[in-house]
C-alpha cells in the first residue's frame, strides 16, 4: 500500500503525464530546465510557452535549454524577459490561466556569500516581469524566490502589478511539503478569481533517506575525502555528508551531513555544479558518490524528466536552479 508521503511511487512521478486540450494552460519566465513546469504536468495544467535566457551565463542557459526542450512540447523562447517583454510577447496567450516567474536569485540569497545586492540587472527582470502581468493578464500569477527578495524594489514592483488580484505571500520551508530537504522560499500566490487560502500540505515530513534508499544500491562507490573525515564520526547510520568545506556562520569552516532520520541540506546550484557535491555513508563502511540521481530525488525530479545530453555540472545547475516539482504541484493544486 502506496503511504501518502511516497510522493516518488506516485503515476505522476513514474510516467510522464498527458494531458487533453482542455487542460488549463501555463506560461513560466526564467524557465531553467523545467522544474516548474514539471509541477504543472503533475498537477494537470499544459505549459504552453517558456522563457529561458540569463545574460550572465550565456552558455550555461544554452545547455539548459536543450534539456528543456528534450522534456517538454511546448515553445521555449530562448530570449531574456526583458528582450520579451519590449517585444510585447509576441505569440504568448492572452489571459492564460497560470503565470510563473522565478527570477534570478543570487543577489538575494543567503547562500551567496559575495552578494552585493540589488543590481540594474534584477530591476529590469522585475520590470519584466510586471509587463508580463499587465500585458498578458493571467487569472492567476505565481511567484518563488529566496526569502531575501522581500526586502528588494524588484520584489515591490510586481507586488504593486497584482493589484485587483487576491495575493497570499508566504515564506515556507519545502521540507513542510514532503521534500526531503530543508529549503526555505518565498512564495507569492494570486488570482483575480478565486480567495485563495493559505498552503496545505499534501504531504508528511520524509526524510532524505527514505526518498532515496532504492537507488542507493545503483550508486558508485566512492572514498571520503580528507576534509569530510573529521566532520563525519561513527557511522552508525546511513549518513548523507557534503562534499566540500563552506563557511556557514562566523568564521567556522564545515561539511553539513544529514543522518539517516533527518531532512537534507539544502541544495543549491554552487555546489550541485561540482559533479562531486555530496557522499553517503553506510554503517558497513562503504561510501558512496550521491552524484546525480541522489541529487534529482531530494529535489523531487520525477523519473520520466531526462537530463538529456546534460554533463554532471550542467545537471546540477538544472536541480539547482529548479523549483521542486512536488511543492510547484502543491502549489498549482491549490489554486485547482
């Protein structure tokens, strides 16, 4: 018997949903490689057009896109939003019923700790952004954002955009949601149709072992680095350890690790991008390299996406950069 927080057994995540034309249609700004538009598959909506093109990482939105496209049959703009956006959306469906940006976050994020706050760059994505609510007229609109972006001007000007909408905004972790790790984010939600309730969770807490013990045995094995060592202890549990030294508070210098009971660590585009970003460690001795597949499942990617043609970074950046798929189908079910 399938238990409510398996969300990875789920038809949804095993086979690729298909939908009928009938199906409410979806339009998403900064695209990446889809995750969002994974959620709305799940959660029976059509993406119908996709904005896909970061100025400062030129090569990388590239590789992305060619993911993108392997995945998913709807149109991919390769342009910025901006460049979109002066264009007048040309193509783009008017009044469609789901809008979703999730603009570049790295100015904002915590994580990003050479941030130097909000740039020109950030403003006109947000500018953007709000042509694309005025011009395009969705039902209803959403948003995700690390938590930082509350504070910005970009963050102020879509929020004055969605006036006449009933807007919720919430700060929420994506462990509440079923993810099995810890991910804070900024969501705003809003419709000119509906009073929208706060989010529920359709899923209980998992932990990051109980979402990926069946695909531990299919990993290669691998040897602890020196710098993990003195972070890691006795292994009297399967342990998910990182792969790399950051600093997380003051002047401490650690590797996370999560035991086997526990959510994981959030995981983010930098170190995802290191091919090597994590290990498992099991009570027998054997180590283990977390790699891709590991990283897919903690970040809810459902079986049927293929990283298609992706290398190990350009996989990464795409896990990374996403939305988790089980909380964007939360989030569109509960509009629906």
């Amino acid at each position: 018997m399938l238990e409510k927080n398996q969300w990875w057994r789920l038809p949804i995540f095993t086979n690729k949903p298909e939908l009928n034309k009938k199906a409410p249609v979806g339009v998403v700004m900064f695209s990446g490689g889809g995750g969002i538009e994974c959620g709305m598959l799940m959660s029976g909506i059509k993406p119908v057009i996709s904005v896909e093109f970061d100025p400062t990482n030129p090569k990388l939105s590239q590789q992305m896109a060619v993911c993108h496209e392997a995945n998913f049959n709807n149109l991919l703009v390769r342009r910025t939003v901006q460049d979109v956006a002066n264009l007048g959306f040309p193509g783009f469906p008017r009044s469609p019923d789901f809008l979703h940006a999730s603009p570049v976050c790295s100015n904002f994020s915590d994580a990003n700790r050479a941030v130097k706050g909000e740039t020109e760059l950030d403003i006109t994505a947000a500018e953007a952004v709000v042509s694309a609510i005025k011009e395009l007229a969705p039902v209803n609109f959403t948003l995700e954002q690390v938590a930082g972006y509350q504070s910005s001007r970009s963050y102020q000007l879509i929020l004055n955009a969605l006036d006449g909408y009933n807007v919720i905004e919430e700060v929420i972790n994506f462990a509440d949601f079923g993810l099995p790790q810890n991910r804070k984010r900024l969501i705003v939600r809003a419709s000119r149709e509906k009073e929208l309730a706060p989010l529920i969770p359709q899923f209980s807490k998992t932990t990051w072992y109980e979402a990926v013990h069946d695909l531990i045995n299919l990993l290669p094995d691998d040897k602890l680095a020196d710098f993990q060592k003195p972070f890691l202890g006795e292994v009297e549990v399967p342990i998910l350890i990182e792969r790399h030294l950051q600093r997380y508070s003051g002047n401490e210098t650690q590797c996370r690790s999560s035991k086997f009971d526990e959510c994981s660590f959030a995981l983010t585009k930098t170190k995802l991008q290191r091919g090597k970003w994590g290990n498992i460690a099991l009570p027998d001795g054997t180590i283990k390299d977390a790699g891709v597949l590991v990283a897919a499942r903690l970040q809810s990617f459902p079986d049927w996406y293929q990283f298609k043609g992706a290398n190990k970074s350009t996989a990464g950046a795409i896990i990374g950069y996403s939305v988790a798929p089980l909380f964007a189908y939360q989030m569109f079910n509960s509009f629906l």
